[in-house]
C-alpha cells in the first residue's frame, strides 16, 4: 500500500507573507506540511518564484481517520478541529525546504508525495509483519 500527501486544506487568502494559494497536507506520519509560493528577487531587478515546504509545529494529522489534533497535550480532547483553523496569525511553522526549481503546485504535491512515500504509517508496517 502506497502512501500520499492528502490535501486538508486550501486558502486563497493566509497570515503567511504570500500572495498565492497556500495548500495544507496530512502525511503519513502525522506531520502537517504548508505549502506555498512567493516571489524572490533576482539580480538586476527580476523576480522568480520559489515554493516553500514548511512543517506546522501547532497540529497533527492522523493519517487513518483524517482528523486533525493539537500537538500540545494540555490542549488535546475530542473535539472536531476544523481546517480552517490550520491558517492563523500565530501559527508556528518551520521551513523544511525552499525549492526554486518548481514551477506549479502540481510540481510541488510530486514532491510531497515522494516525501510521503519514504515515510511509514504504523498500520502499514504491522501489515506487512504478518
């Protein structure tokens, strides 16, 4: 069984300094990736675009019932988190990567998907232990 980067969240509109879409992945592992894109300068007055690939420290993903938690154990409960909460002006992230080789979205989730097949969800190592 082959994992994936699963879409919880898209906004046209962020707290982060971008002026694109920002797309929010569950991972296997239970880690949240923000992906977005920003404009970079290049020399003598041109521009070009970078995506950014960050972790979001304030949630967690579980993969199976495509929940959202908090991380922080003295905020955990049963409640619904909804996506929409993923995007606020204090959120905490921390940029993996920052690639300017990619030049669509579509480009972007190729790479998510390669990083969440190198990742193991629990179940699926039991599975393949039997």
């Amino acid at each position: 069984m082959e994992a994936f980067a699963k879409l919880i969240h898209r906004t046209n509109v962020s707290y982060l300094p971008t002026l694109f879409p920002v797309h929010y992945y569950g991972m296997p592992n239970g880690k949240i990736f923000v992906v977005f894109s920003r404009y970079y300068e290049i020399k003598f007055g041109g521009s070009g675009l970078e995506f950014i690939f960050a972790l979001h420290k304030d949630y967690s993903f579980d993969y199976e019932s495509e929940r959202i938690t908090y991380c922080q154990k003295k905020y955990r409960d049963n409640k619904m988190i909804f996506p929409e909460l993923l995007d606020n002006p204090e959120m905490k992230i921390v940029i993996v990567k920052i690639s300017r080789g990619i030049n669509s979205y579509g480009q972007a989730l190729n790479v998510l998907h390669k990083m969440a097949g190198e990742m193991r969800v629990p179940q699926i190592m039991e599975l393949q232990a039997s």
